[in-house]
C-alpha cells in the first residue's frame, strides 16, 4: 500500500477515514458526507448555516477527487 502524502493524508481525515481505508470505505465514507452537507438537506436552515454547509461540501468534494485516483490505482494493482 501506497502510504499517504499531507495532501492525502488530510483528505483522509477530511472523509474522518484512516489512511488504510479500502475503496468501499471511501466512497460509503463520501456518501455519508454528501447527504448530510448537500445544498437541499440544508435550505431551510439560516443562510449563514446554508454558506458553511456549502464550503464544506467543496472540501468533501475536494477530498474524495484526490482520493478517487488513489482508489482506482488500488484497485488495478
């Protein structure tokens, strides 16, 4: 196993996964993320909550991108 750069390292915990998370992890991981930040499960709330709910969806996104391709060169390994 490739071991972890900052970067990654950070979208690990971003995801609130462990470095040695397997694909699967990673995406149930994302899923989990997306439904509780994503824009309609937030727009009855006050627009300042609306905002935080969107810049962290930008990073869930962020972080998942990165580990993405880590997880598709696991897989063909």
């Amino acid at each position: 196993m490739i071991p972890p750069t900052g970067e990654q390292a950070d979208a690990f915990k971003m995801l609130g996964l462990n470095a040695d998370a397997s694909p699967a992890e990673i995406s149930a991981a994302y899923r989990s993320l997306a439904q509780m930040y994503h824009p309609d499960k937030v727009a009855a709330l006050a627009p300042e909550f609306q905002a935080l709910a969107e810049m962290r969806m930008k990073e869930i996104n962020a972080a998942y991108e990165l580990l993405k391709g880590r997880k598709r060169s696991a897989q063909t390994m």
